[in-house]
C-alpha cells in the first residue's frame, strides 16, 4: 500500500470516527479514542497535504477551531453538533499545527 493510500485512509477514518464518537458519546474524546484522533492527525499532516494544498488547509482548520468555540451547545442537538467539531479539531489540529511548520520550513528555504 502506498503512503497516499494510507493518508486517504487516515483522514477518513479520522473523520468517520471523529463524528461517531461526537454522536454516540456526546462528549469530547477522551483516553485511548483522543489519541487515536491525535495520531490519525498527525499521519494526514506529514502524508496527505502537499504544499499547494497548505493554504487552503490552514485556513479550514482556523475555522474549524472558530467553529468549535461557538458555544454550539445551547442549541437543539448541540450537545452533540459541539461534541462532534470539538472531536473533528482534535483530529485536525495536530495536523494543521505539521502542515504549518512545513510551511514555515519552505518559506525559510525560498530566496
């Protein structure tokens, strides 16, 4: 299996159980399931976002972390619509803080 196949993988298994544990847990991961987000992160971040991709990727994850102090949880549901994005910036947050820093490292490169 190639390392695209594997990043594809990683994201999509972080998302799907980003958003399950949000659903059935209605809290934010917590113990093993956190850091299984965290790693998941990490692997989309070092893997899957290429450097065309970084801007558009940064700025998604900026609103994500935006999205998720929102204060969702006053509204119908939201409990889990909070319990859900807070699981979903978990898991992207480890890889925007990677796609950030090889940004850094490119521009620190470029004369």
């Amino acid at each position: 299996m190639d390392m695209a196949k594997i990043g594809e993988w990683a994201f999509l298994a972080g998302v799907i159980l980003a958003l399950l544990v949000g659903l059935f847990q209605q809290e934010v991961a917590i113990g093993m399931t956190a850091m299984i987000l965290v790693v998941l992160g990490v692997i989309v971040g070092l893997i899957n976002i290429v450097e065309r991709e970084t801007t558009g990727y940064l700025v998604a994850a900026v609103a994500l972390l935006v999205a998720g102090s929102a204060g969702l949880g006053t509204l119908p549901f939201g409990a889990i619509l909070s319990a859900m994005l807070s699981n979903i910036v978990l898991f992207v947050a480890p890889a925007a803080v990677i796609v950030a820093l090889k940004a850094v490292i490119t521009l620190g490169k470029k004369k």
